[in-house]
C-alpha cells in the first residue's frame, strides 16, 4: 500500500516544512526564479517568496526550535520591521508598521484560520497559540492580502503547526531557569500508510520576576493528515490552551521606583485567566490545474479579568468570551496561457459572544492596591458576530519576468447586542438599548514581481484594508455619549522592494512603504460630553531591510532592521487640543536585532549565538514633550549535541543586566515605565525517542 509520505510526494506541493515547499506537477514549475523560499500566508497555499508582491517574513521550525522561547517576542524581534514586548506572563503589545500597542490591527492565524473572531479580539493572541512547539511564524507586513479580512491593517501573523514525522519519533525536554521558571515539553510525531500525526504539549510555570506575577501555561495541539487519494487530503487540528496569570498587564512604575525598586508591584490584586480551544478540519482535493478547499473550524474562548490598567480610573472585573462556527472556502484555477491563476472562495463566520462585567471597590495603601470588593454589575450582554465574505484574486504572468496581480474581498460584517440590563445615558458606564449594527467594506490589492535576474526580484503593491469596531468598542460605552455608530478604521498602503541572493553565502530583502490610516477611532470632549468617533488620521513610512550572511564556515551573520515614522495628520481629542503634526506615542523610530551565531569546525556538536535587540528612543506623550532614550540588550544562547539523541542547552536573557523598559509613558506629569526582565538564565536538556 502506497505510504503516506509517498502520496504526499505526488501532489503538486510536497510540505518539506511548514515554512517550505517543492513544488511539481503544476503550472508554475515552469517559473525560471531561483530565489527558494515560499510562503503559504498570503494566498493560503504554497507560492514562491519571489512572485509575493508583499513583505512576508518567516522564523522557521529548526530557528523557533533553536530560540527556544519562553515568549513569542523571541520569535517576532527576528523580523525587520516587527516588535513585541511583553505586557506580563506570555501577554505582548506588539508594533508591525504601527506604534507598540495593544490596538486590533494585526490578524493572528493559526495554519491560515484566525484564532478569534474579529469581533472578538484580543491582542495577547499569541499566548493562545503553542508557539514554542510550532513549525514556524510567518509575518506578512502591512494590510493583509484581498484573502485575509477586518483586523489585518498592520499585519497578518501566521503560525505554522508541525507536519507529521516520516518515521515515529518522540521529543522531550525539561528547562528550568530564573525566577523559578519551569517548563517541560513532549512532542510525538509518526505516520503509517494514508495518515500522519503530531501531538505536542506544553506546560510552563514561573514565578514571575516582579511581586505577584506568577503564571502558569498548559498547551496541546494535535495534528491528523490524512490523504483520500492520490489527490485529495484532510488536515485535522485541535488546539487547546489555559493560562493563569497574576497581574493582568504591565503594572508600570514612577520613575524612582522603576530605578530603585523594579520588582515592586503596584498592582498585586489584578490577575488575568484565558481558556482556549480551536477545532478545524481542511479538506483539500487537487488536480494538475485546479485546487478546491473547504475548512470548517470550531471555536471557544473565556478569559476571566480584573484589569490593573484602569484600576486608577475605571476599576472592574469582568468575564468575556465567545464560541464560533465557519466556513472557510476556496476554488484555485491555473490556466496555461501567461501561467494565470484564479482564485475564488468566500468566508463564513458565526460567532456569539457575551460580557459580564461589575464595578470594583479597591483598597489602596501607597502606591499599592492590596484589595478589592465587586460591587454592582455595570455590563450584562450578548453580541453576536456575523459575517460572510467572498473573494477573488487573480495573477498572471505579460511576460516571462513580469508577474501581476490583484484582487478583491467584500465583507458583509452583522452585529446582534441584547443588553440584558436597564438603558443608562448619562455617567460613566452607559448601556446602549437592543441594537443591530452592520458593516459593509470592499477591500481591493494590486501587486506585481518583477525577475531582473535568477538571482534578483523587484515588487511593488497597493492594498486597501479595514477594522471593524469590536463589541467593546460598540457596545462598552464607558463615558462616551455614543460608540454605536462607529465606522470601520481604513488603510491605504503603497509598498516596493527588491530581494535578492547574488551568492549561495547572501541574501537580502529591501522595502519601504507608505501607509495612511483614516477614520481612525478616538475619545473626543466637547466639553459637555465624551464621544468616540472616527475623527482620526495617521501617517506611517518607513524603510525595512533584511540581510543574512555567511561570514566563513564557521561564521553566520543576520541582521533585521527598520527604521519608521509614525505620525497623527489629524488628531484633536478635544476642542483646545490639537496633536496634528505630532509624532505618535511610543512609536520607535529604529528597531533592530542582530545575531552571530558560531559554530566550531573542530566541534560541529556545539552552537553558539549571540543576539542584540536595539529598540530607538519614543515620545511618551501626545504633545510630545518627553521620550524614553530607548535601549540596546544583549542574549546568549548554546546548545552542545551531546549524542545523537542527547541535547543540553541554556541561555542568558540581558546579560549586561540592563535596566530597561517594555512601555513608557506620561500620565499627566509622572513618568511611568514597565519594567523589563533583568539579568536572567535558563538551562535545559533535551531527550529523542
């Protein structure tokens, strides 16, 4: 009977790893572009980097498994142009041609599905996702392709589940380290006859560095291929996460205590707990010209919170979470002349959801909240979620080093909010009476390649995308006098670059872009009364550039690099205040990280690296009267092969003990910052089966 791996290798595109693929059997092997690497983010299959008109940056399975993070913004800080820093536990901010924010404008996908609605969203995604375990992060900068929907104005991140292992194989490892981190992985992998399977799980403790900041992590994803046919295929996944933090967020500090005393923690009483399961099933069946796909996906989250950011000034405690059901459908057509590819499909989501929220009466002694009493429910609702959004892109090919192409999605987007308490119009918790909202956006793109030789491709693009307020920023009115008729954020993004490998040893990615963001959602006071409205304009350019190098054989350089500004075109949060002109708020304008890794020719068992991660200086206000100077970190990381089956590896996280900051800002005229970790070490072995 044919094995599984042997089917697999009759296909049109045989997965070599998540990030990477040979591809036969298909129109498109007749392309001359020598430039290897292939993304599967932006058409939700397979396709050469070098015909991608876009930015589409990717951390691979063997470097994720070589980082071995503790958080994911090991992973992102690899990509020139990104950022994430960590809000407390595996929380993150994260800034992709945007400001380091907690703003929904990235779409967070696991295997090309999103691992929430966008009514839904929640931007500390990624600690739903196993991403130590994963086999690699694809990140497609700026607004998503005409395949992706609302939510992806600042980027798309992808996160690649591990294929199934050609023969049985079992991976564990045990990592213990500063602060009392703990953390133990088991991975299974095999495949026999038509079916394949990858079970992972994760299950991660600490103590936190910082007063009452302790967490603890259990992760499982599950992958099932099977094939039908010499044709057809089935990917099944189940991802389950459960997290457990004290602290909810960053819990910044007064500049004195920031310098002096960094573990203290004013907020003690806040804590944050998040369940998570996803169900999907992609079943694929494909000809020498033609690809059809269906993928239906379950999902549920809770996430129980007593937030320390507004403890200050808006203390709650709430319970928010929704469960989902879609449709995720696809028709790929490839046509001989010019290699012209069709691609339609459409996408359906229906995702109820629901908030319980209560007024919080804290206690404060100094700077500290040592407790709190609930006290009356301000918020009780349902908010459905529906949408239906059918696509369709086009590429072809005028010449044979000429690739264009262009496409367009229409998302039909419903809201359905039952508020199961009295109307309040007036005060700072305001409830909307019964209401139906709809949302209705055409998002088109238009790209081209061009091959100037085997060893150098150009691109070009323009891409439209949009963000369709969430049931937060509806229906939680707060203050504001009205949030119900809020318009969809919209962005307009111009981008151009080149790629390129002269040698086996180099390879390089250049682009700049030019991205305006209108109708962007701001609180403005009239004097009278506070409203939310779509009275915002930004501006956003920059320039990005990836190099990797290999200086000797015993030598490897990469550097990922870029360098922005971000600024408000149109920004007046009240009648006497105008911030136009004005840089935005932490809104770096270089980031950087660079790697040299050494690996020995007379001990080829031992690998050694050393990171640096610059983050530039930032205003921390709107008027743009203080910064934060920014700062340059250094790691260290090694791994020594002991057998062949037999892995000890450790790293030292700031190892010059900086003092730094993951988010700074001014509150009136005190200056506050996060904290970041200190002088840290981990040390782990590693066991295959």
């Amino acid at each position: 009977m044919t094995t599984f791996f042997a089917m697999r290798s009759l296909r049109a595109c045989l997965l070599v790893s998540s990030a990477f693929v040979i591809c036969s059997n298909s129109v498109f092997a007749q392309s001359n572009i020598t430039l290897e690497e292939v993304t599967v983010t932006g058409t939700r299959e397979a396709q050469p980097k070098a015909e991608v008109s876009t930015t589409i940056s990717s951390v691979g399975e063997e470097e994720i498994q070589n980082i071995k993070p503790q958080h994911p913004t090991e992973v992102i800080g690899r990509v020139a142009g990104a950022h994430a820093a960590i809000t407390g536990g595996e929380g993150h901010t994260m800034a992709i041609r945007q400001p380091i924010s907690t703003s929904p404008v990235y779409l967070y996908l696991e295997d090309g599905i999103p691992t929430r609605s966008t009514g839904f969203f929640n931007h500390n995604a990624l600690y739903e996702i196993n991403v130590p375990q994963s086999g690699g992060v694809e990140i497609s900068k700026g607004p998503g392709s005409s395949l992706q929907g609302s939510d992806a104005i600042g980027g798309v991140i992808n996160v690649l589940t591990r294929d199934p292992s050609l023969e049985e194989e079992m991976n564990m490892s045990l990592e213990y380290g500063s602060f009392g981190f703990m953390r133990g992985l088991i991975d299974y992998g095999n495949s026999w006859e038509n079916d394949g399977l990858r079970a992972s799980a994760n299950m991660t403790h600490t103590d936190g560095w910082r007063d009452s900041t302790a967490y603890d992590r259990q992760a499982t994803t599950v992958r099932w291929d099977h094939f039908v046919d010499d044709a057809s295929s089935v990917k099944t996944i189940f991802s389950a996460s459960n997290i457990d933090q004290e602290t909810a967020g960053s819990s910044r500090l007064n500049r004195q205590d920031y310098e002096n005393s960094p573990t203290t923690n004013y907020t003690p009483i806040s804590f944050r707990k998040v369940k998570a399961l996803r169900f999907s099933s992609a079943y694929e069946t494909e000809t020498v010209d033609s690809l059809t796909s269906l993928t239906g996906y379950l999902r549920w989250n809770e996430m129980e919170m007593l937030p320390n950011w507004s403890l200050g000034y808006d203390p709650v405690i709430y319970k928010t979470g929704h469960s989902s059901v879609g449709l995720m459908s696809k028709y790929r057509k490839d046509f001989e002349p010019m290699r012209t590819r069709l691609v339609v499909g459409a996408d359906l989501d229906y995702s109820p959801g629901q908030r319980d929220e209560s007024k919080v009466t804290r206690t404060k002694v100094g700077n500290i909240y040592t407790s709190y009493t609930v006290g009356d429910q301000i918020y009780d609702y349902d908010a459905t979620f529906m949408s239906a959004s059918p696509y369709a892109h086009l590429e072809t090919s005028p010449t044979d080093k000429l690739r264009v192409s262009g496409g367009l999605r229409l998302d039909a987007i419903r809201y359905e909010y039952d508020n199961h308490l009295s109307v309040v119009t007036v005060g700072n918790w305001r409830r909307h009476d019964d209401n139906t909202v709809n949302f209705l956006h055409l998002s088109p793109k238009a790209g081209l390649t061009y091959e100037f030789s085997p060893e150098l491709n150009g691109f070009a693009s323009y891409k439209h995308a949009f963000r369709a307020p969430s049931e937060g920023n509806l229906f939680r009115s707060g203050k504001a006098a009205d949030s119900i008729h809020l318009d969809p954020v919209k962005v307009d993004s111009y981008e151009m670059g080149v790629r390129g490998k002269p040698t086996q040893d180099l390879s390089y990615e250049l682009s700049v872009y030019y991205m305006s963001k209108q109708d962007d959602i701001l609180t403005y006071n009239d004097g009278v009364n506070r409203y939310q409205t779509n009275a915002g304009e930004t501006l956003h350019k920059g320039i990005e550039a990836s190099i990797g190098y290999r200086l000797t054989e015993e030598w490897k350089f990469n550097l990922a690099s870029s360098y922005a500004k971000h600024t408000y075109e149109k920004w007046m949060p009240s009648t006497t205040v105008d911030y136009s002109g004005k840089e935005m708020t932490s809104a770096p304008r270089w980031i950087n990280n660079a790697t040299l890794n050494y690996t020995p020719r007379l001990l080829p068992e031992l690998n050694l690296e050393i990171e640096w991660v610059n983050l530039g200086e930032y205003w921390m206000d709107e008027a743009n009267t203080t910064k934060y100077e920014g700062h340059h970190l250094f790691n260290l990381r090694g791994a020594y092969k002991v057998t062949e089956n037999f892995n000890v590896f450790g790293k030292v996280m700031n190892l010059t003990d900086r003092r730094y900051a993951t988010a700074a800002s001014l509150n009136g005229t005190t200056e506050e910052f996060a904290p970041g970790l200190p002088l840290s070490a981990f040390l782990g072995i590693e066991v295959k089966f």
